[in-house]
C-alpha cells in the first residue's frame, strides 16, 4: 500500500488485520486461559456481571471505531499497509493508543465475567508487550515518518491516559 489504496481494499485490510491481531490477542487468546466458562459471583452477578459487561461493549466499540478510522484514511493499522496521513480524528484526539487500552479493556472484562486471574495476569503481559512494541518500534517509526506533526501530536496527546477535551490540531 505505499501509493493511496482504494477505500474496499483499506477496509478489506483493515478487516483482516482486526481479525489476526485483536481478534487472536482479545477473543481468542482469553477463551484458551478461561474456557469462557461464567464465574458464579452468587449474590455479586447482579452488580459485577453488568459491569464486565460493560467493559467488555466500551472496548468493542472503541476498537471498531479506531479500526474504522484507519479504514477511512485508506490504509490499515497494520505496520505493513500503514496511511498516507497521520489518524489523529475521532478518538484519537483523546488518546494516542486507543486500541491497545480497547483490547485491555476487552481482556479485563472478560476477566471479570469469567473470574479469572488468568485473564488478568494475561492483560499485565499483553500490557508490557504494547508498551515495549510501542516505545520500541510504532512511536520511532511514526516520528521518522510524520516528524514534526508526530512530536506535535504526541506532546499534545497522552499516550496511555485519555484526556478529558478533544484536542485539536
């Protein structure tokens, strides 16, 4: 994809890269640890259940939304099919790293639900491995390819902890 990708073949692979990457990392991965088998929380169900559910629809939602950005920008957010432009629109303004946080959230709430301490020391690993990808290789790459704009982007934005307003560029 180094010259401008048509919109069906960015969402073709923005589609597939959802499915390999968050799909194994955040649904697949979280069934071998738990089984997906519920955790009996007895007299708790009524109020940890509907929060691990919750958890688990805010992160869908923001990973799709993040996904589609990227989609919408023609190109994907795998490393091998990137965008022309740097995405800092929708919740990218808010958070620098908006999928990794989903596909934490996803793991926690399973977590949750399921009653596993798998899942969470599974999301303490997943967690260690963005952040080493991210410092290692995503924000150098990104400040090689954008420059200035990135280093603007990146003071503004927090990496790791949302901001409460929108910025904007």
């Amino acid at each position: 994809m180094g010259q401008r990708a048509s919109p069906a073949r960015a969402w073709i692979g923005t589609i597939v890269f959802l499915l390999l990457a968050p799909g194994v990392v955040a649904v697949f991965i979280p069934w071998l640890v738990s089984g997906w088998r519920w955790y009996d929380w007895a007299g708790a169900a009524w109020a940890v259940e509907p929060v691990a559910w919750i958890a688990i629809a805010i992160g869908v939602a923001f990973l799709l939304h993040a996904f589609a950005l990227f989609a919408l920008h023609r190109g994907t957010p795998a490393p091998v099919a990137p965008t022309e432009a740097l995405v800092v629109t929708g919740v990218y303004r808010f958070v620098r790293n908006p999928m990794y946080l989903a596909v934490l959230t996803i793991i926690l709430g399973q977590a949750l639900l399921f009653g596993s301490w798998g899942l969470v020391l599974y999301a303490g690993i997943v967690l260690a491995a963005v952040v080493a990808f991210v410092k290692g290789y995503e924000e150098p790459i990104l400040t090689s390819t954008y420059g200035a704009q990135y280093l603007d982007y990146r003071r503004n934005v927090p990496g790791w902890w949302p901001r409460l307003t929108p910025w904007r560029a």
